[in-house]
C-alpha cells in the first residue's frame, strides 16, 4: 500500500499544479463573478481578486517544479486556509448565486473538501 501511494504523490501533484493554474484563470477572466465570492465588508476586494489568482497560478505552477514543490505545497495549503472565509460566506449568502453553487448540498460538500485539498496539497508536494 505504501508503495502504491509514493507512486501516486506524482501524479496527484501534477494534477493539483494544473487545477490550481486553470483555476486562477477565472480570477482575471471571470472576475465579476469570482468578486462576489468575496465578503463586501472586506478592504480591497479587487485586489485581493487578483493577488490570489497570481498566487493560485504561482503555487499550480510551483507544484509541477520539483525544486518547487515543497514550499508550493505549503502556500497552497496556506492560500487555502486563506480563502475559507469565503466558502463560509458564500454558505450564508448562497441565494445571490445560481447553480450548482446556491444548493445546499454544494455547501455541505464544499468545507470538508476545502479539508481534503488542503491535505491534498501537503501531501503530494512532500519529498520521499
């Protein structure tokens, strides 16, 4: 099982560097929508927009760079953690979104995932 899962730390890593890259794309091509995300009471809301889109595609493209990996892992995982506060608010104001997004059941998901990618992170980009 150990094995297995060394061999999987890889892939898993190629995979998130990627995501995270694809998903920082929507902060400068999409913005109206990704600034509803964030909380209104919040200073800076735009530039906060775009500093972690820049920081979503610097920490994808660190976690693809094996001299990278490592201290990419961590920022994901601290970016992460960072944006939390906005999947709670988006929980309590879900209404103003349509889709999958203003359903209950996306929300209920959505934390524990945050959870799961956060481990995700430190997890794949960790050296053997």
């Amino acid at each position: 099982m150990k094995l297995s899962l060394a061999r999987a730390k890889r892939p898993a890593r190629i995979v998130m560097g990627f995501l995270f890259m694809v998903a920082s794309v929507f902060h400068f091509t999409a913005s109206e929508v990704e600034l509803r995300l964030i909380p209104p009471f919040l200073p800076w809301r735009r530039a906060a927009l775009y500093i972690t889109g820049v920081l979503e595609f610097v920490g994808g493209l660190g976690l693809l760079l094996p001299r990278f990996q490592e201290v990419a892992g961590r920022g994901v995982a601290a970016l992460l953690v960072a944006i939390f506060p906005a999947n709670v608010y988006q929980t309590f104001t879900r209404k103003q979104f349509t889709g999958l997004t203003s359903t209950p059941l996306y929300h209920i998901v959505r934390w524990p995932l945050q959870g799961v990618l956060i481990w995700w992170a430190l997890w794949c980009s960790k050296k053997s």
